[in-house]
C-alpha cells in the first residue's frame, strides 16, 4: 500500500494506508476524506433549499436485541458518526458524534452507486444515453474485458452476469485486489483494473452485488456524455436539490472519480438528496426527475433479486443503485461500514 500524504491537516497518530478504514481511525478518516485522499469538487448552485426545524422527535426507547435501549445509547455503542430524521421536508432529529459536525463531508462508500444511478436514470429520462448502450461501445479500452459487453441498464442494476467475488470478510477476495485502485497500491484506477478482469459472464444472470459492475457503468456515462462524474452529478442532481455545500469526490488511482465508492457529503445534503427522490416517487419535480422517480420505485426485477444471494430480503429488488423494498414501498442506498439513506415516501421520511 501506498503511504498517505496529508493534504490540509496532520494525520492522526498512527493512521496509515492499511488501517484508516478501522477504528480508532475510521471516524475521523470517513469525515475527512479529502483531508488525506484525491478528491473533485461537486459543485452546488443557489438558492439553497432550506431545511427548516420540525418539532423534535426523540423516541424513548429503541428495539434491539437486547432489549429497549435510549437512541442516545444505541447512536454511542454503534459508533453512529451523525444521524439526521427528516419529516415533510423539516429536521426532526439530528445527530454528530465527535469526529464529524454539519460540515463534515463524511465518505458514503456504495451510497455513491445510488448517486451515479440517479444520474443514469435522469440521463435516460432526458434520452441523454440509452439503456441498451454496451460499456465496450463507449469505452473501447474495455474490449475483452469482462464488462465489455454488458449494456448501461444490466450494469447498473446488477445484471451484467460478470462473476466477482465481493466477500469481504475473506481477505483473499478479489474485491480486495481491486480495490488497490481505489487509494491503494494499483496503478491506471479503476479503468485498469476492469481491463484486467476477464471473468465468466452468464446470460440471464439473476441479481448479484459486485463493486466493478458500477465502475464500469461510470465510465460508460463519462464517456457516452463526454462529462466527468463529478460535473454530471452537479448538473443532474447536487444543483437541483438545493444543496448547501459542494461535495466532495474521491478519485482513484488514474485519477477518476470512483463511481462506485467515492462520494462525499455533509449529512444535511444527503438528507436533501433524499427528499428529493422521495417527492420524485410522489409524483412531485420535474419531468426527467418524475421518470427516474418512477424508474426506482418500479424497481428491478423481483425474481431476479430473490435468484440471487439475498433470501434475508423478501419482496426486495435493486434499481440502478437503490434497493427497493417493494413490501413497504421504501428506497434505501447502503454502504459498507454503515452507511444508510432511507427514504419512505409515502410516509414523507427520510432518515
């Protein structure tokens, strides 16, 4: 691994290359990646769209599973960096522990695959790109490659039947191979990590979650729009929410913007990221964000979800990066080490 070279600040004591994404270093290290790591800015525009205060909502107790615990103590022993609760529009609870404030950019992780596939939605919406467009088409330099014939729509909602192995529990994973090309010891990014793959595709794959799928699927947008990510996603959605802060986008090692892992943000914008979607479900925005709207809450194929490694999801599937929680009718984008945006529209929540 690469050593990392401080940007605006001392790194803390003892942070390195290999551990930052663990504690003790982990929370100060997710709320300050730009402080050590490539980043591009994704630019805001005004007017901002207030957050105005609602009347506070603070549950007594909360179920776990050892019983009712205060969210006080449930935010503490999870190591919960910030928590915000928005309903109809208004903060309702919001919450910082020490490493991370209301302007911190705290990193998202896989939260970036929901961003760069509302971009994808809005960009078919607007007949910008076409669903059925293949990475190899777009992006030559993957001819061969294991993606090279998937198309945008099989990439994004996890379709392309590319096999990649993405336990990361086991070290000798190949996620963990590819991710040296995120801030680690791999050279070329990620661009040269997908040429690279050659693994075994199969047709009519049922859903299987796999971090190069959306990488590939980044690329094939820079390119069939001929915009970075970061100035897509200013364009399509950071401008149109209203944010308050421009975010903050990780690039790899060949100095892109990771699609799939290297969004940054502050709470309060991703609480605006996610009214928005939630209005979009509810028939509310204009015409590209009402279709991409749509498109989510429609959902991927429910078959192809439940053939898939994901029996503790009944009734779920996956859209371009959100998972669709049919049952209750809600949208959620996760990221490894914790991160969640939920967004239940019909309930006017997001949390």
């Amino acid at each position: 691994m690469t050593a990392l070279r401080p940007r605006r600040c001392e790194l803390p004591d003892g942070m390195t290359a290999e551990n930052w994404r663990r504690h003790p270093h982990a929370p100060w290290a997710f709320a300050n990646p730009a402080a050590f790591l490539p980043t591009a800015a994704v630019r805001k525009a005004a007017p901002v769209r207030p957050l105005p205060a609602g009347e506070p909502l603070l549950p007594a107790g909360v179920s776990t599973e050892r019983g009712v615990c205060s969210l006080a103590n449930v935010l503490r022993e999870t190591h919960a960096d910030g928590l915000i609760v928005l309903h109809r529009g208004a903060v309702v609870y919001e919450h910082y522990a020490a490493a991370t404030s209301a302007s911190s950019r705290h990193h998202c992780f896989s939260i970036t695959k929901a961003v760069v596939g509302l971009a994808a939605e809005l960009l078919l919406a607007e007949g910008a790109v076409l669903p059925d467009v293949r990475a190899g088409e777009v992006v030559p330099e993957l001819a061969g490659s294991a993606f090279w014939r998937a198309t945008l729509r099989s990439l994004v909602d996890m379709r392309d039947g590319v096999a990649f192995d993405e336990d990361y529990s086991d070290p000798d994973a190949a996620i963990h191979r590819y991710s040296r090309h995120f801030w680690g010891s791999g050279e070329g990014g990620v661009l040269a990590a997908l040429r690279d793959l050659r693994a075994p595709t199969l047709a009519g794959a049922p859903f299987l979650y796999r971090t190069p799928a959306f990488d590939a699927a980044g690329l094939a947008l820079e390119r069939a729009t001929g915009a970075p990510l970061p100035d897509l996603v200013s364009r399509l959605i950071w401008r149109r929410i209203g944010a308050a802060n421009p975010a903050r986008w990780v690039e790899d090692t060949g100095g892109r913007a990771i699609a799939a892992t290297g969004f940054a943000c502050t709470l309060r914008d991703l609480a605006r990221l996610g009214d928005a979607v939630g209005a979009a479900v509810r028939g509310e925005g204009d015409f590209a964000w009402l279709r991409a709207g749509r498109a989510l809450m429609d959902g991927g194929c429910r078959d192809a979800f439940a053939r898939g490694a994901n029996a503790t999801r009944p009734g779920w599937s996956y859209r371009a990066g959100w998972w669709i929680d049919h049952p209750t009718g809600a949208l959620n984008a996760l990221g490894v080490f914790g991160q969640r945006l939920h967004v239940a529209p019909e309930e006017d929540v997001v949390i």
